[in-house]
C-alpha cells in the first residue's frame, strides 16, 4: 500500500494473467495460445508494414482492417470495431454499456477478468450459477440486470452454448446489452454472427489471439449494432487514439484474407483435442465437453494442484484455479500432437500407480 495510491488503486483486485516463466524451457499449455505460428503471408505483411509508413501514427478508426473484417463476416464497416487486444475492448465495453447502478450477470465459473473490469469501473454484478455439467442456466437470466456477459464457449470450461439458448436470453434481455465473449468460437462452437441483424442488444467482442495465432500482436475485433459501434469508439477516443499500431494492423487483416490457413490449423488443433479427450479418459480422468482449443480436467483420485505440480516439475505447464468449484481441475491448452504426447506421458506416469 502506497501512500501515493488512489483510492481507485487502493480498492482494486488485479487479473493475474497466465505465467510466462523465463527460468527454462517448458511445453506451455497454459495460456490458451496456438501452437502453430501465423501464415507466411501474414509474417509478409508485416514486415512491409514495417519497412513503409512507420513515422506516421496509424488510423485512429482502422478503417481498412474494419472493412476487411466486416467483408469476412457479411456485415458493413458500422458493425465492426478493432482493439488492442479483446480484452481491452471488453473493458471499452463494460465502460460503455454497463452502469454502476444495476447489477450485471456473469456465470460463477468463467472469464476472471470480468469480475476485475467490474470492481475497476465499480458496477455492481451478480453470478449466475453453472449447473453440476457447468452448463449456463438459461432462466437464471430471466430477471433484472444492467447488462450480461458470457464466453462461447465459455472459459476455462470449453463447455458451449446453443444459439437457440442465446436467442432465449437476448429475446428476454431487449433493454440491456448482452456481451458474447466468442475468443474460442473458431473451435467448434456456434457464432451469433447472424443475429446482429436482429438483436440491437448483442454485442459479440472476437480476437486474433488463439484460431489466427497472433496472441503476440494484440488485436480484438467487436461485431455489433452501430450505435453499440460508436459507443466503443466514444470510449476509445477518450482515452487513446491510436490503440491499434500499424504492423499489428496488417497482420491482422492478412490473417482474416488467409482464412484458409487459419481454418486448418484450427481443424488440426480440433482433430487433436478429440484425440486427447479420448486418451484422458482412457486415464479415468472426467473431461468437459470441450469446443475451444483447452480441455478442462479433473482427476478422480489425484488434486488437480498435485497434478500441476509434478507436470511443471517435469516440463510442461497447464492452468491451475484455486477458485470455488473449479480448485480441482486442470484447465489444459490443446499443443501440438508432439506436445500433446509428451503432456499424456507424463499424466500416465503422475497418476498411474
Ligand atoms: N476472453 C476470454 C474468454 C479469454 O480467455 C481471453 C484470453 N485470456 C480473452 C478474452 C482475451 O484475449 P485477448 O486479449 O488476447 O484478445
């Protein structure tokens, strides 16, 4: 505690993010990137990107790279935004569209960073909680609230959402924004894209950091309704211009033109979590029904901190939650198969005796 602190400082609970440790070589199944490195063309981009205009501050609106995205997605410049990072748009977002007042709804187990943006921009929230599957109750957001936030597939579960389900809870929620957090939707899960159109109230906030493999480069997209648009652009210019740096921006719109590329390395990352669901509960661990590129495992036997112990010990880092509900569960990143093999291996030798 400072004495030079605000209050603000003083009061916060900041997001711890996923370890980036330097002291040796591990297999790094814990932050949820991709394992397999951006296209050629993507790098290329890049790299001219940064041999051009480079004294000049980019577009504060990213125009190209908007038109880019709402060309992929069928939907006009109006609907789309960019940002340094998802997450930084979903902090526009709670900003923008949530008041300090009514309480939001986010499910008990999920993204740690909503509570965090919540407490930072002091707007109340109540958590809906997830049945024994960790499946979202859809009637449990049929009451009041100021607004509603969830992943599909939600996070660190991988665990999906029907859009039939989504329609129920827009359908009943006309009168606040509903924030569809689709990070992962790439692996399997079904987007609400198409209902746009139809629903005002939708927000649905992407990113380039896991089925496009540019965790490193920093960039979101938020898909939406325009005026939802232009109040995620009335917070961004109140508090930084220029969020999105000109390299990062052409390597994001190559990655969306080179949707091929992106498609099949999340079609391999998709065959080999199947593959390892298999294994794992060959193991007799009990796996949640995964549709993102990490699985979410507990042991019946073992605790999960044993577990993420012994495999960092041996090499290979996973995620650990000391949070209710979830403290005995592993939540693991889908690697490559080599990386994959490596992590069953060493699962085999830590929990069969
Ligand atoms: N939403 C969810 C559910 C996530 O797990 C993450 C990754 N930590 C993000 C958003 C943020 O992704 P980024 O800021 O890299 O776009």
């Amino acid at each position: 505690m400072s004495i030079y602190w605000s209050n603000v400082v003083k009061n916060i609970n900041p997001y711890i993010p996923g370890e980036q440790p330097k002291d040796r070589k591990y297999i790094k199944l814990n932050t949820n990137e991709n394992p397999y490195p951006p296209s050629e063309r993507v790098i290329q981009a890049m790299k001219d990107a940064a041999n051009s205009d480079i004294r000049l501050y980019p577009d504060p609106e990213c125009y190209e790279l908007r038109e880019v995205i709402a060309s992929y997605f069928n939907l006009n410049i109006e609907n789309v935004y960019a940002g340094n990072g998802s997450d930084e748009l979903l902090a526009f977002s709670f900003l923008a569209f949530f008041n300090p007042d009514r309480p939001i709804l986010f499910p008990d187990v999920t993204y740690t960073f909503y509570p965090v943006y919540a407490d930072l921009f002091n707007i109340k929230y109540e958590t809906v909680r997830l049945d024994e599957e960790f499946s979202i109750p859809v009637e449990l957001f049929f009451r009041e609230n100021g607004g509603i936030i969830f992943p599909n597939p939600n996070a660190p579960t991988g665990k999906d959402i029907s859009i039939e389900s989504i329609k129920k809870i827009l359908d009943y929620n006309k009168n606040v924004v509903v924030i569809i957090d689709e990070a992962y939707v790439d692996f399997g899960a079904e987007s609400t894209v198409e209902l746009i159109k139809n629903y005002p109230n939708l927000l649905i906030i992407r990113t380039f950091s896991k089925s496009h493999s540019l965790a490193g480069l920093r960039i979101g997209f938020a898909l939406g309704n325009e005026e939802l648009i232009q109040g995620l652009s009335r917070i961004k210019n109140s508090i930084n211009s220029y969020t999105i740096d000109r390299i990062a921006m052409a390597g994001a719109m190559e990655a969306i033109k080179d949707y091929e590329y992106f498609k099949s390395t999340s079609r391999k990352i998709i065959n080999t979590r199947e593959r390892i669901i298999v294994k794992l509960k060959e193991l007799g661990f009990n796996v949640v029904d995964s549709k993102a590129n990490f699985v979410f495992i507990s042991h019946p036997v073992i605790p999960a901190v044993d577990i993420f112990n012994k495999l960092k010990e041996r090499g290979i880092l996973v995620r650990y939650f000391n949070k209710p509900r979830i403290d005995n569960y592993l939540r693991v990143t889908i690697g490559t198969d080599e990386q994959m093999d490596c992590f069953l291996e060493e699962v085999k030798n830590i929990t069969v005796i």
